[in-house]
C-alpha cells in the first residue's frame, strides 16, 4: 500500500545519505524504520504483561490442575 507522508528536506537528505551509505533505496529504508518503530512498540506490550503471575503465592501448574479439575 502506498501512503504519503510529508518529510522535510533536511531529513530526506539525511535519508538519501543513509540509503546511499546502507546500499538499499529510500522506500526500503523507510519500511525497515517502521518495522523497527513497530516492534518496539509492540514489544511494550507484550512486556507489560510477563510476569503477572510472579506475585501469586501459589504455582501456576497447580492451580491449573485445580481449575481443570472442575472440569
């Protein structure tokens, strides 16, 4: 999908430096950078949620095994 995005003209200079210097074209450098900005992103999340269990007092498999067997 093609969007257009306004960049001023410092910063595609800038770009066209890094993409002469990294051998790949503007475009191709500009999706890596928002995939990189998106899986910093999205690695928040996921964070944000290890280790909820941590503070239980009592272990994840047994209370597993307690919850199934009502099963």
């Amino acid at each position: 999908m093609r969007t257009l995005v306004d960049i001023g003209d410092p910063e595609v200079k800038a770009l066209d430096r890094l993409a002469q210097r990294e051998k790949m074209s503007r475009a191709a450098l500009i999706r890596k950078a928002i995939n990189d900005f998106l899986a910093r992103n999205n690695a928040d999340i996921e964070s944000e949620a290890f280790g909820l269990w941590g503070d239980r007092k009592v272990d994840g498999l047994t209370y597993q095994e307690n919850m199934r067997s009502e099963w």
